[in-house]
C-alpha cells in the first residue's frame, strides 16, 4: 500500500472507530454552547520539526477551534524529560511524553530525583525508535556501533534516555565502547551527511523528516531493534515500561525496507491542579477530532486510537479527563 493510500485507509480507520462516540458527543456540544471554558494552554512539545511539535500545533489550533477562549501556546523544547520539568516548573499546562519516562517522574526514579505529581489527559499516540545509519557502511546491528560515533538526541529527550539503554543492552558501554554525542536533529543531520557520526537515533512518527532528507543524501538505513527487547525489560519494572515490538513499513523512506524496532506510547500530560474544565475539554478534542490530530506526513499507523486513550499506565488521568471519558463513553 502507497504512503497516501495508507494515510487514507487510517483516517477511514480512526473515524470509524470514532463514530460511536460522536452522538455522544454531540450532545455534549451542547453543553458547550457558552463557547466552553476560558484559560491558557501552554504545550510543551519537542523540537521544531519533529512529530512532537507537528502534533502540538494541530492539538493547539483543534483547541482554538472548538473552544475559542482557550488561548493555546505551543512550546518547543529538547522533548520528554524536558517537558516533564517544564510541567513541574509551572512553565507549561500540558506537555508530551514517552510513556517509559512519565511513569518514571510519577515513581521518582532516574532521571528524575523525586516524584513528581503529574496526570494524564490520555495516550496519543506511538512514538517509533529509529536508528539510522548510512546506507554503505558495514553496520549491521547495535553491537556493530562498537567504536563508532553515534547521536543519542537532545540530552532532556526520552530517545536519549533509551538510546543508552539500548547501547547498554546490546553489550556496549556508552563513553568507552562508543562515542555518545546529544545533537539536535538538524545538527545530526549535518553530521551525518559530513561524516562525523556514524549513526543518529531519535524517536517519533514514521517517516520523520530528518530521516528522509537523510534518505535522500547521503542515503540510510535502520537498523532492526525489536531483538534487544527482552534485555531491555529484564532487571527492574521500569527499565522495559512500556516498551513493544513495532515493524516501520516498507517505502517508510525511500531506501529502506520493512524493519522491527521498538515502540513507546506518548502520553499528553499535566499538572492535577490543571482546572477540570481545561481537562476535559482536551478530551473532547481528542476524541472528537482524532482524524484532524495526524501530521499530513504521517503513515498514520502509531497515531491516536481512541480505544486506547485512557490506557496510561501508573499515571493516572486528570478528574475532568475522567469525566470527561464517561460522558463520551456512557
């Protein structure tokens, strides 16, 4: 199935799977007849061109939409961690996150020094890690990285936490086995294409655009990750939450073929004080304009399931999302 063919048969997909709640929903249009609640919405993403931010500024103008005297921000940041901190600062209402590091802010373990209270708006959608290497080198899995340079990510990303992780289960320590460097993505890009790293991971949608640019020049390849899975869950809980095998299609980008690596769930998170009405009104647009919520680049196959929005894990959803969720859901 063609890109635009496969775009099109998700969107059939999630509004069907969005029609049953759409009566319910519509009474609850009603409700809002008063033009919803009023506040600010600041939305803490990721960087600029990543799907973090592509999926924040469609959140944002659904919100506008829908309920006009919500004045909504977008915020870009080095992603996860980052965002986690900007929630906990107070410098943002609702932020996005890889699921494996939200559940470690509310436990209060590494990164994070100490809990930190957060709530779930719901689980958007899945983030696919993707590890790229140029197409001609003789790089075939993760161990062959051994003494080689790679970019883990922005350091207050979620990719940069399981980047090393992953190097780790693969037998290699990050720093003396090889070479770590945290690179935005367009500086990734630029090093990969001049030759100064040897590979660059991130964590997003499929296709990510720094990934098919490289595609193009200097040509990539990903390399398969689903098999490190079982060590990445051994040890303690934490370490493998919420972590699942996931296959990028084949045509993803332009060279390379279908490959198994591994997905993480993103959660839209928040503060509990954020007010009731802010919270539920998020869920409305979530459910209600699931379709509208996926990037035009987009597969579309890790996005937004209604099904599965109230499946957050340890955190748990704000009160109004609850309410929220009811009311849709009977």
């Amino acid at each position: 199935m063609t890109g635009p063919a496969r775009r099109t048969a998700v969107r059939a997909a999630l509004a069907t799977a969005c029609s049953g709640l759409l009566a319910a929903a519509g009474t609850a249009d009603a409700r809002h007849a008063d033009r919803g609640p009023a506040g600010r919405l600041r939305i803490a993403t990721g960087e600029a061109d990543g799907f973090y931010a592509a999926f924040g500024r469609l959140l944002a103008e659904q919100v506008t939409v829908a309920y006009p005297r919500i004045s909504c921000e977008v915020i870009h940041s080095e992603a996860s961690v980052a965002n986690v901190r900007l929630l906990q600062a107070g410098r943002a209402e609702v932020a996005l996150a890889l699921a494996d590091i939200a559940w470690a802010a509310y436990g209060g373990s590494a990164p994070f020094g100490r809990r930190v209270p957060l709530r779930a708006i719901g689980r958007v959608y899945e983030n696919y890690v993707q590890l790229a290497v140029r197409a001609d080198a003789r790089i075939r899995t993760v161990a062959d990285l051994a003494g080689r340079t790679i970019s883990l990510g922005a350091p207050a990303s979620g990719g940069a936490v399981l980047g090393d992780r992953l190097l780790r289960a693969a037998g290699l320590t990050p720093g003396r086995d090889v070479r770590v460097r945290h690179l935005l993505m367009p500086q990734a890009a630029r090093a990969m294409v001049d030759g100064a790293i040897d590979a660059l991971l991130v964590a997003g949608g499929v296709p990510l655009p720094v990934l098919s640019g490289l595609d193009v020049r200097p040509g990539i390849r990903l390399l398969p990750l689903a098999g490190l899975l079982p060590r990445l869950r051994a040890g303690t809980e934490r370490a493998g939450s919420g972590l699942e095998a996931v296959t990028v299609p084949a045509g993803a980008y332009r060279k390379t073929p279908e490959v198994s690596t591994i997905g993480v769930a993103n959660l839209l998170l928040c503060r509990p004080d954020l007010p009731a009405p802010i919270a539920a009104a998020l869920t409305h647009v979530l459910v209600r304009n699931a379709t509208r919520l996926v990037p035009t680049t987009a597969l579309g196959t890790q996005f937004l399931d209604v099904r599965s929005l109230i499946s957050t894990g340890v955190v748990p959803l704000h009160s109004g999302a609850v309410v929220a969720y009811r009311e849709l859901h009977g």
